[in-house]
C-alpha cells in the first residue's frame, strides 16, 4: 500500500486522532499522568456495550463449534496478537480443554510474542498460511483481532477462512474498519482517541481483552466447564490450583476441607466429578456415567440423578 493511502486511512480511524485531554502530558508529574490515564480508561467498558448482541452471537458460534470438534481460533498482529495468545493459552490450565481447543496466532510466528517482526503484519497472504499450517477447516471459528481494524494479515486470514465456509468474527476498534466489512460478525467498540496518539495498546488493547475474556468465558461457561459461578473443570497442575480445587469442592458442596481433599484424591482430583458425588452420594463410576450422558453439565447431571 502507498505511503498516501495508509494516511488517509490513518486520518479516518478514531484510535488514531489526537486526545484533546491529554495534549499537555509531557508536562504533567507521575500522579497526574496516572490519574489521566485512568480517567480515560474508565470509559472502556461503556465502549463495549453496544457491541453486546455481537459478542454474544460470536459465542453462540464458538459454542457450536466446540460442540461438533472445532476449535477457536484468534488471530492478529502485534498486542492484538499478543492478546489473542494470552487468552488462549489461559483456557486449559482454567478449564482443562485441550490445549489446541484454543490457539492464538500472531503475524510473525512464535518469535513476534516477544519482538516486533518487521512486515509480517502487511502481508495477508501470512495470515491465510498460518491457518492452513493448522489445518483450519469449516468446523472452526476464526476471530481477527485487530484495533486499526484494517491489517492485511487479519484480512488475508478472515478471508481464507470465509473462503472454507467456517465463522468469522472481527474485533476493531474503529467503525470503519474494513475488517468489520470482512466477516459474518462484527464486534465494534470504538473507545476513541489514545491518551498517547496512536498507542492502541492502552484502552483499544484493554477493550479487546475485554472481549476476549467474554468469548472465552461465556463458551466455556455455555459448555459446561462452570457449575454454579465455580471453575470446577480446572486442571490443578500446581500446590496453588490443587488448594483452588480443594476449595471449589468445599464451596460447591459445603464440605469441610478434609472431607473435599479425599474426595478429589478419589477423582483423580476431578472437581467436577467429586463435587457430583458428594451431592448425590452416589458412587464416582454412576457420576462418571451421568456426566458423560449430559456432556459434562453438573447441574444436569445431578438432576438426572435425583
């Protein structure tokens, strides 16, 4: 793209235009500076309200997709990449799913999670081989993240996916994106000028791992991995999580601390399945059972049981 036409682009996107409010912060001291910038980022989430009914039809999609084998997948450039990596690498140790359920790709590979790699993020024809390098198919869902809303890896990669018949999502931060024109829903929140021109890091990068912490966690939740407001599909890999699991049981079940500890060691410290146990008083093979019959639902299950 010509140098022309990336600034008439530029001049057209809100996340780019100068703040009126933070004109002077080279001459503010520290405790001003964070309590300007903290100003500006309470209105993030007010930003993101209008988007809601997206939000919630892109999880109905991830949650189909889950439900018939496909996988989510997020892709971006730069902190928007960076965004998409943390959250799907948060989703199995907090829900136990695979650890290719959910995955985060970002221009550049591997190495751009640390450094800048130079280019990677004009190229759209990347973004359509990082997905073919995963073998991407219709089953999955594929969520573009980009705050500009106008990177050509993002597009190259909503395009490909659209091209296999699977559901594209797009995440922008600025109502004309051309992303937003690229795929079958279109998540908006344009949370406007940067306290520092341009830096969409700030609240464009905390609008969009606002989102992404409601994708996940709402088709998780929509999955079963979630009994009452409790994470009792965590995978306790390490003495913090195994104290969590101990106390998710107490709490689920109202059972004193030993009571729940013998219970997960009986599990094979499976929250879910102790906790169905200790509330129905049946044997751990009956839960077993009835948790498969009602795809991993506690609720379910323990009516079923009753």
């Amino acid at each position: 793209m010509h140098t022309e036409q990336l600034l008439t682009q530029l001049a057209n996107m809100s996340t780019e235009a100068r703040n009126s409010d933070s004109a002077n912060i080279d001459q503010l001291n520290s405790l001003q500076l964070v309590s300007l910038i903290n100003q500006a980022d309470q209105g993030v989430a007010q930003h993101i309200t209008p988007a809601l009914p997206q939000i919630a039809a892109a999880v109905d999609q991830i949650v189909k997709a889950f439900t018939h084998g496909g996988r989510l997948i997020y892709l971006g450039a730069g902190t928007s990449g960076r965004l998409g990596i943390l959250d799907a690498v948060e989703c199995p140790p907090t829900y136990s799913v695979p650890d290719q359920q959910v995955i985060g790709l970002i221009a550049g590979g591997d190495k751009a999670i640390y450094k800048a790699v130079e280019g990677a993020e004009d190229n759209p024809e990347l973004g359509a081989a990082d997905l073919q390098r995963i073998q991407f198919s219709a089953k999955d869902v594929l969520v573009g993240i980009a705050a500009s809303g106008r990177t050509p890896y993002v597009l190259g990669g909503l395009a490909y996916a659209r091209s296999l018949g699977a559901s594209t999502v797009a995440i922008s931060c600025n109502a004309q994106a051309p992303l937003l024109q690229a795929a079958d829903i279109a998540i908006c929140a344009e949370v406007g000028p940067e306290v520092v021109t341009g830096s969409t890091r700030m609240k464009a990068g905390t609008a969009q791992k606002m989102i992404l912490n409601m994708l996940s966690t709402a088709a998780m939740v929509r999955t079963g991995k979630v009994y009452q407001n409790l994470m009792v599909d965590l995978h306790a890999s390490n003495q913090k999580l195994v104290a969590r699991a101990i106390r998710i049981v107490m709490q689920a079940t109202d059972c004193t601390a030993p009571v729940a500890e013998k219970a997960l060691q009986d599990t094979q410290m499976n929250a879910k399945l102790a906790i169905l146990h200790l509330l129905s008083g049946q044997p751990i093979a009956r839960c077993r059972e009835q948790l498969t019959a009602q795809q991993g639902f506690v609720r379910q299950a323990l009516e079923a049981m009753q």
